[in-house]
C-alpha cells in the first residue's frame, strides 16, 4: 500500500518537478526543529530558510537550543503524533530506530532523483540510509579533528604549528614558559571525546580507528598502536589549564582567540568564533590536522522527515530536501556555519583556507575517518564516553586501567 | 482541650512573635550572633549579587574585571536586550515572549493544583473512604519518583487524548506532578483544624461540598498562601515539563532562558545572560519577598507537622 | 473527649484493620458518599493511570532490550546485570548517598542554626528570613550560572582573590574530581537550607515559651536547652524537612546539570542524570529504565514502612 | 413513643469497639444526661445520634423514624460543642444563620430566628463580631444560639461547659436548665463528665462506663441509690465513703460487720438480700455520718480521730483516721472540731449502700 502510493507520487513528483521544481501549488508550510540557536548557526540557517520561502514555503522555525534537548522533543512529538515537518539529527544512527519503526517518510525519490549517492562521501550513504532508501537529507560536512592555534601565541612560544601530537606535548613546556596556557580544552564529556578521537585518528591512524569503532574489534586495544594512542592522551592532561572543568567549546575557543592560550583542538564550528571576533585563517591563526596521515573525522548534520499522510506536508518535505541539497543552497549555508559542502561537485574555491584544505582532504577517501557517531551505537558511544571522561579527568588513572576500562565497555555494550 | 479554633488563631499570630531569650544588653554572645546571622546572609546573598552586578556591566568591564567588582558604568542595557531582541535560532524577541507564555500556564495550573489540592486533603481528612489513604500514600510516593520516569507514558497518554504539545496539556501535567504535595499540605492542615467545626457544619446542613466551600476553604489562608507559593514556584521553574509538554506555542520562560544561555553566540554575552537570569527568576521572588511573612506563618499553623 | 479518643487511638502500636468476618460484615454498612467520591475521583485517576501505570511501564521495559524507541521483547534481568556492571552507575549511586549524608546534615544543621538564632528577638528578622529564604524561590536553571562562575578558577572568586593579592589562594573545588562533589554540596546547601530554617523556626515558636523559663530556673546553659530539650520537641518538623530534603536528592538533576554535567569524569554523577542521559541521549530506555526501577524499588523500599505507619492504615478518624 | 431510641448499637475505631449493643430510650421532652470518665463512649454515643460517627451495628430511632442512616442535616437535631466550633471566617449573625441559610429558609424568617435566639441569650450586641472577638462564655452562648434558630426537637450537648472556667460554668448552666424550662416539647441529650451538671439539669441521668450503660435513673435516685460501686463512687463530691467489711446475723437480724465496729441494717433497703457470712462493701456519703461527743451512743463507731479539717465555706470535710480505715465527714461551720480530737461517728443506715465486692453490684 505505502510502496504503492510512494510509487504514484513519485511518478507524478518525477513529472512534476522536473519542469518546474520549486513552484508548487500551493504555498508549502514547514515546522523544522533544529538547535542551531546561535548566531553563526541561525544565520547559516537563514540560507535555507530564504530559499525555501522564495520557493514559495513558509518557514515555521522551533529552534531549541541543546542537541539532547531538542531531540527528545522532536521525538516525544512524533511518538505523541504532534510530529513536525522536519526535525534536525547528526548525522549518524540516531535516527536509525525511528526509521525502523515506521515513524519517517524516505526520500528516496528526491535522492535519486539528485543522484545523491554519487554526491556525497560513503560513509555519509550508509548513515542517511536504512534498509536500502534514504531517509535523511544531509546538509553539511563537519571536520571534528582541527588544532586550532594561534599564531602570535605561537611564535612568542618560538614552536612551530604542530605537526604531530608530539609536537604539540613538546611545544608545550615552551608555551608555558611564555605565560600562556598551552592546550585549551573543554571540560565537557562529548569534547574529551572529540579530543581522544583525534588523537585516535591522528597517532594511531584511521585503520586502528575503524577497527576499533566499526568492527568493534576488542583485539584492537591489545595493538602498540592503542597503547600509544593511551599514553599520548593520558600525557595532554598535563597541559591543560586549571579551568578547563565543565566549560563550554565557546569559551575555550576564546581563550585561543584571545591569546590566552595556544592551541585547542575542536570540529570546524570553532571558525565560528574566530570569525566574529574578526580574525582570518591563515592569518591571526592557523588550522591543522596533527598526525601525519593528515586523517579528517567527518560528520555532519542531517534533517529527517517524521511519517505522514497529509499530502501537503509530504510536498513540503520532498522541497526542504530539494532545497536543502541544491547546490546553492550547499555554498552559502556551508560558508556561513563554517563547514564543508556535503556534496562534491560544488565549487569551493570562494571558502576560507581552513575549508578549503578540508576539502582537499576529503577528496582522498583513505583519509575520510567517520565521526563515531556515523559507525557506532549511541549505547557504544556513551559507553566509551564515560571511559575517556574517566580517564581524562582522574590523573591518578594510568594507561593500562584505561585499555581495561575501555575492553570492559565495548564488551558490554558492543 | 481549650478551643482549638482559638489556638490556632493564636498560634498563627505567635508565628511571627520572636519567643526565644530576650536581650538585656549588647553583650558579646549579641554581637556574635548578629556577625553569624550578617556573614550567613552574606553568603545566601552573594549569587544574586553577582548576577546583578554582571547583568549592569557592558561586556568590556565584564572581560576585564573580576565577578566581584562594581560595575564603573550600569547600564540597562543588557536588560533590554534580554528581555525585548536577544536572539534564539531565527528569532530575536529576547524571553518576553516566553514570560507571557509561562503566565498563561502559570495561572491556571497553581489555581487548579491548589484547588484539587485542597479538596483531595479536604476530603481526606473529614471524609473517610476506604482505601483513599493507599490511594495517598501511593501519591506520595510518587512524589519521591525522578518525574523523568513519567515523561514517556505520559507523552502517549496526552497525544492519545488530543492534549499533547497544548497549552491543557501543560496545564495538566503541573497539576498531576504538583498533587502529593498539595493534597499532603492541605490534609494536614485539615487534620489540624478542630474536628467539632465540621461537625458542626454537617449537623447545621452543610453538604461534602458546602462545607468545604463556606467553611474550610475560607479558614485556609494561611495554607493556601504556602501552597500557592510553592506551586508558584515550582510551575516557573520548571524547564523538562514545559519543554515537553507545552507544545512551540507556549514555551515558557525557563525554556527560553535556556535558549539563550546556551546559544553560543561569537562572544558570549554574559550580561546579557545574567539579565535574562534575574528577569526569570523574578516573578518568584517577588512572590516571596510580599508573602514571605505568610509563608512562615502557614508553616507554622501546621503546614508540614509530618 | 473527642481528644482523648483520638489520642488514645494514636496509642496504639499498630493501627491496622484487623479483617475479622465481623469486621468486614461490619464495614459493608459503612455510607458511601457520592460527593466524596466524586471529589477523590481526579486523584485516583492521577495515581491510577499516572502513577501506577508509568511505574509498571517503566518496570516492564526495564526487562525489553528497548533502545530509542520501546520495544516490547523480553531479555530477562539482562539489563541489570548491564547496570551493575556499569561503572558509572556505581559511581552514581555513591555519589548520591555522599551527597545525600552531606546535604542533608549541612542543611539540618545550617538550618537549624540560623532558626534558633534567628528565634533570639534579632532587629530586621524578616528581612533576613527573606534573605535565607529567597535561593529557595529560585530555579537551578536561573542560579546554576552564577554557581559555576562564582566556583570556576579562571573567573570567580580564586580569581578575585589572587587579585586581590593573595597569589597562593586555592579555590577550585569544581575542576577536582575528589571535590566537585562538595562543590554540589555546597550550592544545594545554599538553595534549601533557608527552608529547613523556615520549617524549624515555625517549629520552635510552637514551643512552650514556659520551658525556657524553667530552664533558665533550672540553671540549665543556652546551648543545653536547645539540644536537649527543644531539638526533640520538634521532632516532627525535623522528620519533614529531612523528607523533603531527601526528595531532592533522589531528584537531584538539575543542580549536576547546572553546573558540572556529572564531571569533571563521572565524578558527580548522579542516577536521575544516568536515567537521562540513557533515555534519551543515548538511545538506549532499557537500561535507562532498569536504572529508575532500582531507583524506584530503593525508594519504595525506604519510604514503604514510614508511609505505611504514617499514612497508610488509617480508614479515617473518629469523630 | 420514645423521641430517641437507640437499639443494641455497636461503634469500633478500628480494632477498638467503642460502644457494645448499647439501648437507651428518650422520653420527648426529657432532658437526659449521659455521665461518665473520658472514653466511656458517652460523646461516641451521642455523635452516633447526631450522625457524625456511622454506627456498625444496631439501630438509631427519632420517634417513628429510622435515622441510623439519614446524613446529620436531615435528622433535625441541634447541637452545641465543646470548642464551640464556630465558624472562625463569619461573624456572629453568620454563625447563627449559616444551617438556616443551608436550609434556604426564607431571609424575614432567618432574622427573626436569628433575633429571637441572640434576644434568649443576651447577645445582641455582639451580633456582628467574629468569634476570635468573643470570651469563651460569649463564645458558648453564641454555640448554643446557633442550635437554638434551628428549631429542632432534639437538642445535643457535647461537654458545652467543659471549656469555661467555673462561675461561668455556672452562669450557663443555669441558663440551659431555664432553657429546657422554655422549650419543654424539646429533648435534650447532655453530655458531660461533671456530675454536679448532671445532677442539677437531668430529668434522668445515664451514668456510663466501659461502653455500657452503668445506671439510667433520675439523679436523685443516683445519688441516694447508686447501682454499683462505680457509680457510688464516681457521682457525689466530696466522694462516698467506702468501708469493707461483712454481713452477718448474731441474732438473725442483718448487720454490717468491719473489725470492731457495727452498723444495723434494719433500715437499710435490700435490693436483694445477702447470705450473711458474704462480704460487703459499705458506702455512706460524708454528709450522712454524724459525729458525737464521747459517750452518748453505744452503736457509734469509735476509735477514729480527727486527721484533718478541710474548711469548705457553709461546711467542712472532717477527715476521721484510725489506722487504714479513713471516714470524710460534711460537719457544719467553719471550724467545728480540731484535728487530732478522737471522734465517734453515726452512720445513718438508711441511706447507706450496701455493694457486692465482687460484682460491684448494690445489695
């Protein structure tokens, strides 16, 4: 019956909207949950949201601010049958069990008809995709593992921009000699996450990382390599300043922008802030992936679109992902949040530098490591959360408890 | 046994009259006392005092200075912004929007929690059926249940009835999570009362809910004062409840407060933060400052004798 | 006389309705009120439906292998066997029982502190009641910022004070995993202590005001006269406000989230956060739930036998 | 046709029964008084009447109908409590109106019920205060004006005198017997723990004790010839004397044996008569001993002296010692006999009572 139905519409959307693609009948309105709520995000945001309204939608924005926050309520609305017309996930499995349960309507139409699959990295396929069709449109392309530094720090310091994760331990002790806090972290569970991911990536390479994430292969923390990856992370707790406890990203990001500290290593957002206290990449500070395999962990964001029957709304859904994914709108919305284009024939060239080196890296898929979020549960992903948020903040904790801690984990929740 | 009706009245006007020593001189133990009593206020006085201070600042003093120091130039405006353009997501209307959302949940949910409150404790206490005192103490322990455990039935049941993500739905919620409480201060403060009252309503003609209108209800002023400042307070405060339940229309302040607070602008605007923070938290204060007096009063008219 | 029954019933060690055949033929002829029906009806609905029926919900998906979304499979006490493997929800519980000792002591004791002293015919009482009062009014969500900021190293009062002068001073309870849980400690002590103080001094002015005269007759010192004689006549308040501070604590959720999100680590945690975080941020309502049944089947254990003597048996007084 | 009829009644609070088929009937009109220690059943007893306590078993009758299950406004009864139970939030006209107002009496017929009734207990003036502005005798009579607009034919008391301190208690007894006197179509039914008000307003007087009923007499006959020894005991004030001893017949007529001493029961009114040999119990009130000087009567008892005097005003109770055995006696005048004087005392044998010890029973 669904099938049936699906194959109608999109036989008629094919029709329809191959001629005149955003001009639909009737003026199409849209309720979108998202937590993109501050300034830099709104107005990425905003690109969308104009677009779609030129199209002839309305836009009915219910920003909520917090990922957890506005998740649960997206979902308790759509178990509660209250749901909106599109709703905000990362990109990743979280929406994976509502796709199973019948709750979203696929896209599947839109998508091949877009020939996404064609656009956008694999792994990003797989995590849009359940049971074969596309239920997510993505929008973006995070890069989570940027070292982020500040240049004059740097060369007050005299080291060099890190290369290695070594490097950044060894240039450490100068930093800190010039007065300044050398490594700026968050004290914030998913940035102790994000932090250990990368050196993951970057000291013990993506291999090691996919074993470890996708395969969930326990072998993996008995390698050298792992070991390494432990000892490194344990040794960075030394370097990080007295108030790095509960803070936010935000502010720690300041602390670079200010010249208070010289490096923090955080997703491309960072830019974000850097951006509006008037600074340039390349210039007042600097990006780079630390490790030498150059690996860049991807995520990114992606709406999904809660099951109806309503005809109009369906309409609506099919034009926010034709608009969300139209080239355009990837340009300007990318450029203003700080990301990458998810789809790879667009024309980066007008983007920052730290951009545009992102994608360069993402045009060699060996270096593509997906976010964890991309190949793991969330059960996994917490699980391991609460053991890197151990690890980090109890200094009496040595590497070979945290490899114990780490087997414990994955055994109970792989 | 003097009449209860009196001593109760009695009591409640020997609730606000010191009866402890009385001080002949000022001795040192006074000055003491008085130095703790000082230095407790201080230290129940020094978050307000830091939000304030930082909520007059322009961001410049903020950066620079410490928490502590006095703002060299006040300014209002961190105030206008928070209340009438700070922006969450696309909308820039700053919590008023939100203050007049969480009144219009505010008013009906204390009036309706308190109301069925008072009757639940009323009818508890004069008019014995069986198995209402299970039914109660259930009640109360449900109160020691963390209520993010009712969220998901709850969510199904409303969305079942049509009430979901509605401003009834909010409303009902408050007054099912507000009911232990409620029902156990009222039927205390009933079982307190004299017994002979009711029966003298009863033998004078008055039905189950004649008396409770015409006779209890008018002698529970002090309690009703207790029950509507804690339901004041614990409807405002609220933040998972009207998150979930109240449905874009109607997000109350704490809500937008959080959306402020924690949307990561460039720069984070701390006084502009910290006077989002203090306009929230006003309405329940300045319900405690005017019935602070009767607050105390009530609970010592018999609120909470266990 | 009316009095006299009514204590004499409150005499006896156990008030239960002892079900003879005579008895129970007995109460079948007790009136049934419609009104009163009607009027319990909203409340037996609330416990019923609500209640009841989200516990037992709660209880049977604790036994699913449910993730984002309820299923309803039967995996057995899988998840607890999870749970009590799960080193954070160890730490959880510990922390809770610390903080719960701790706040709730503090706060018995501030509290009663401030209530005798305030009880001492001070100038500007109600203003400072206010004062004490006041953190009480006021939602974690709304102070929970300027906790973090007044305890946070970099910003709040080390800072000040270093500034001041003192270079060596140390205040950073809240980046120390061994002291965060202090700092929690610290700033719900804060929020409640004032109502613990409100409770007890509407306590202790229902004191016999005779009693101070005889023991001042007696010779017997300040100090002895409140620990001794007033501490136990206000028993009964004492009980409540250990009540209610103990229904914080099971629920204490947003003061962790307000200023420490369970860190630094997982060094305050707490289990309504874990219940949180694994219904909903981390996908996972089965071993969520098999969380808030331990919680719950823990409080129902504690609060079973005192519900049941204080509320429980009683069918209703005599007249 | 009794104007209250209670039929083998049972109240339990719990597992604690209360009442134990319990049967008293009320002539109309009569003012009956229910007398006993707390926690005889006696307010129980009478809130069982009013309705205000469900009765477990038995029956509730008020003339020819069967009130056992009719809601307290319907029975017609009035009644006074002992807290007053005035409604705190209404003022004193409120107060009285407030059952009229219930029973959407007409408003002329209100305030003329309403003045009737404050006119009978002089309180006109206080009509527009609250109670919290009343003293307790004030507050009393407003309580009692409240029963009284209702009209009703049965009018309950529930220890209304308890309260007040003792001239006003006076005061107001005196003004409920003239009330009774007035409305004399109207039962009252009184309950109190103070026998001097149940012997001065009761028509008959329910000494109650244990759940039962112990005595149902007129007071008179309650004070001349209690039931049993808890009745002999519990009315009079100062208390009866009580002496053990036996009954024996040395040359066929009944006396009173205890040690030495003798007292013939030619006079005495066997409710029924003992085996002589059996043991007794002799109760004489103070006031029927007389004291002799030495020497002028044979029978007297001897050997007692004086231990103290207790002035009392009009009288004076003279307590007479000898060994374990102690006699209170009612002399007149202030100070009729110095303590330490050795006494000989009369007792008058016909007003005497005679008590099984074992039962309590009077002989």
């Amino acid at each position: 019956m669904r099938s049936l139905k699906r194959a109608a519409l999109a036989a008629c959307a094919a029709s329809a909207i191959t001629l005149a693609a955003y001009t639909p009948a009737v003026a199409q309105e849209a309720e979108v949950i998202h937590w993109w709520t501050s300034g830099g995000e709104s107005a990425a945001l905003q690109e969308f949201v104009s677009r779609f309204e030129a199209a002839g939608g309305t836009w009915v924005d219910t920003a909520i601010a917090g990922g957890t926050n506005a998740r649960t309520a997206g979902i308790n609305r759509i178990v509660g049958g209250d749901a909106p017309t599109a709703m905000q996930f990362n990109t990743g499995r979280q929406f994976e069990e509502v796709a199973a349960g019948g709750l979203l309507n696929d896209i599947e139409a839109v998508a091949s008809r877009g020939g996404w699959r064609d656009l956008i990295p694999a792994s990003f396929v797989d995590a849009i995709s359940y049971d074969g069709e596309i239920y997510a449109v993505p929008v973006n392309i995070h890069g989570q593992n940027w070292m982020f530094y500040n240049n004059a720090v740097l060369e007050e310091a005299g080291v060099a921009p890190p290369q290695t994760w070594e490097d950044v331990l060894a240039a450490a002790e100068k930093i800190e000699a010039a007065g300044k806090i050398p490594f700026a972290q968050g004290g914030e569970p998913w940035q102790e996450r994000t932090l250990f991911n990368a050196v993951l990536a970057g000291h013990g390479g993506p291999e090691l990382y996919d074993r470890l994430y996708a395969q969930n292969d326990v072998a993996a923390l008995d390698t050298e390599e792992f070991r390494a990856v432990a000892d490194v992370f344990g040794r960075l707790r030394a370097i990080v300043d007295e108030g790095s406890p509960g803070r936010s990203w935000n502010e720690t990001t300041n602390l670079v922008v200010t010249g208070r500290a010289a490096m923090q290593l955080m997703g491309d957002w960072a830019k974000g802030e850097f951006l509006a206290a008037g600074q340039t990449p390349g210039e007042e500070y600097g990006c780079a992936l630390v490790g030498a395999n150059e690996a860049l962990i991807i995520g990114g964001d992606v709406f999904v679109f809660p099951a109806t029957d309503d005809e109009a709304q369906r309409a609506a859904q099919e034009m926010l992902a034709e608009v969300m994914f139209s080239p355009e709108a990837q340009i300007a919305f990318n450029n203003v949040k700080g990301s990458i284009p998810v789809r790879s024939d667009v024309d980066v060239s007008g983007m920052d530098a730290c951009a545009q080196r992102g994608a360069e890296v993402m045009s060699d898929p060996a270096k593509q490591v997906p976010q964890v979020n991309l190949v793991a549960s969330s059960d996994l992903v917490g699980a391991v959360d609460d053991v890197i948020t151990q690890y980090w903040n109890d200094p009496s904790m040595d590497a070979d408890a945290f490899v114990a801690r780490f087997r414990e984990a994955m055994e109970i929740a792989g | 046994m003097t009449s209860a009706v009196v001593t109760s009245t009695d009591r409640a006007r020997g609730g606000i009259t010191a009866r402890g020593r009385r001080p002949r001189r000022l001795t040192a133990g006074r000055i003491g006392l008085y130095a703790f009593l000082a230095s407790a206020a201080l230290f129940f006085l020094l978050p307000a005092w830091i939000m304030l201070l930082t909520s007059l600042k322009p961001m410049e003093e903020i950066r620079q200075g410490t928490i502590f120091a006095l703002p060299l130039a006040p300014t209002l405006e961190a105030w206008a912004a928070a209340w009438g353009s700070a922006c969450t997501g696309l909308t820039c209307e700053g919590i008023s929007v939100g203050f007049w959302n969480s009144v219009r949940i505010l008013v009906p949910s204390v009036i309706l929690s308190v109301l069925l409150g008072a009757l639940n404790g009323y009818a508890l206490s004069f008019w014995p059926v069986r198995g209402a005192n299970v039914l109660f103490a259930i009640l109360l322990a449900g109160a020691f249940v963390p209520y993010q455990v009712f969220l998901y039935p709850l969510v199904r049941m409303f969305s079942s009835v049509g009430i979901y993500n509605s401003l009834a739905g909010i409303v009902l919620v408050h007054v099912i999570f507000g009911m232990p409480i409620m029902t156990l201060l009222f039927r205390n403060f009933y079982a307190s009362l004299p017994r002979e009252l009711f029966n003298a309503a009863r033998v004078d003609g008055g039905g189950f809910f004649t008396i409770f209108l015409r006779v209890m209800l008018p002698m529970s002023t002090p309690i009703l004062v207790v029950a509507v400042i804690l339901q004041v307070t614990g409807v405002w405060n609220d933040f998972i409840l009207g998150l979930t339940f109240a449905g874009r229309e109607n997000l109350p302040m704490t809500v937008q407060l959080n959306n402020i607070v924690n949307s990561t602008h460039g720069v984070r605007l701390y006084n502009v933060d910290m006077a989002a923070t203090v306009l929230t938290g006003v309405v329940p204060l300045a319900i405690y400052f005017v019935t602070g007096r009767w607050f105390v009063r009530g609970i010592a008219a018999g609120a909470v004798k266990g | 006389m009316h009095t006299m029954l009514t204590k004499e019933r409150e005499r006896l060690p156990v008030r239960v309705d002892v079900a003879t055949p005579a008895g129970s033929a007995r109460r079948a002829r007790r009136r049934i009120r419609p009104s009163t029906l009607f009027a319990l009806a909203p409340m037996a609905v609330v416990v019923g439906v609500v209640y009841l029926g989200a516990m037992a919900w709660t209880v049977r998906l604790s036994t699913t292998s449910s993730k984002l979304l309820p299923t309803y499979d039967f995996v057995g006490l899988d998840q607890y066997e999870r749970l009590f493997a799960n080193a954070r929800f160890l730490v959880s519980l510990q922390n809770m029982v610390v903080f719960g000792v701790l706040f709730i002591a503090a706060c018995l004791v501030l509290g009663f502190l401030l209530a005798v002293l305030i009880d001492q015919r001070v100038k500007a009482e109600g203003l400072l009641r206010t004062i004490y009062l006041y953190p009480h009014a006021l939602s974690f969500i709304v102070t929970g910022l300027a906790w973090q900021w007044f305890l946070n190293p970099e910003l709040g009062l080390q800072r000040a004070v270093r500034e001041a002068g003192f270079e060596s001073f140390a205040f950073a309870w809240l980046a120390d995993g061994e002291t965060a849980l202090y700092a929690l400690v610290l700033a719900g002590v804060w929020q409640s202590s004032g109502l613990v103080m409100v409770i007890l001094l509407a306590g202790l002015r229902g004191v016999d005001p005779d009693l101070w005269k005889a023991a001042r007759v007696d010779g017997i010192p300040a100090w002895r006269y409140y620990l001794s004689i007033v501490l136990p006549l206000i028993g009964p308040m004492i009980v409540t406000a250990t009540v209610l501070l103990a229904i914080a604590v099971v629920k204490l959720y947003d003061l962790v989230v307000a200023m420490t999100k369970g860190g630094p680590g997982i060094a305050t945690e707490v289990p309504a956060k874990f219940v949180m975080d694994h219904l909903f941020e981390r996908a996972n309502v089965g071993l969520g739930t098999a969380a808030a049944t331990v919680m719950l089947v823990t409080v129902l254990a504690v609060l079973t036998p005192w519900l049941y003597a204080r509320y429980g048996s009683t069918s209703g007084r005599p007249a | 046709m009794a104007a209250v009829s209670v039929r083998d009644v049972s109240i339990a609070f719990g597992s604690m029964p209360v009442l134990d088929r319990l049967s008293i009937e009320v002539a109309a009109g009569e003012f009956l008084v229910l007398l006993g220690p707390s926690g005889c059943g006696k307010s129980t007893l009478l809130n069982a009447m009013a309705g205000l306590i469900d009765v477990e078993d038995g029956e509730i009758h008020f003339g020819e109908r069967n009130v056992t299950w009719e809601e307290p406004k319907d029975r017609g009864v009035a009644m006074v409590f002992q807290s007053y139970a005035l409604y705190p939030r209404m003022s004193v006209r409120e107060n009285l109106s407030f059952g009229l107002r219930m029973a959407r009496t007409q408003k002329a017929e209100i305030e003329a019920r309403v003045a009737r009734a404050a006119a009978m207990l002089q309180i006109e003036h206080l009509l527009d205060r609250r109670p919290s502005e009343l003293s307790g005798g004030q507050r009393q009579r407003v309580a009692i004006g409240r029963a009284l607009v209702r009209d009703a034919d049965i009018f309950l008391f529930d220890e209304p005198l308890s309260n007040l301190d003792a001239q006003l208690r006076n005061e107001l007894r005196v003004e409920i017997k003239r009330l009774h006197q007035r409305l004399a179509d109207t039962t009252m039914i009184y309950v109190t723990h103070d026998q001097i008000e149940a012997l001065t307003l009761a028509d008959r007087v329910a000494v109650m004790k244990d759940r039962r009923i112990q005595q149902l007499a007129p007071p008179a006959e309650i004070y001349n010839r209690p039931a049993n020894l808890f009745v002999a005991g519990f009315v009079g004030s100062p208390r009866m004397n009580f002496v053990e001893g036996r009954i024996e017949a040395p040359d066929g007529a009944l006396v009173f044996r205890a040690g030495d001493r003798r007292l013939a029961l030619d006079a005495y009114e066997f409710a029924r008569r003992p085996a002589p040999g059996s043991a007794a119990t002799l109760g004489v009130r103070p006031e029927h001993i007389g004291v002799l000087e030495a020497g002028e009567d044979v029978h007297a008892w001897s050997g007692l002296h004086v231990d103290i005097v207790e002035p009392m005003g009009a009288d004076s109770l003279v307590w007479c010692r000898d060994g374990e055995t102690t006699l209170a006696v009612r002399m007149a005048g202030e100070k009729p006999i110095a303590p330490g004087a050795a006494v000989r005392l009369v007792l008058d044998p016909a007003r005497a009572s005679l008590f099984d010890p074992a039962s309590g029973e009077r002989l």
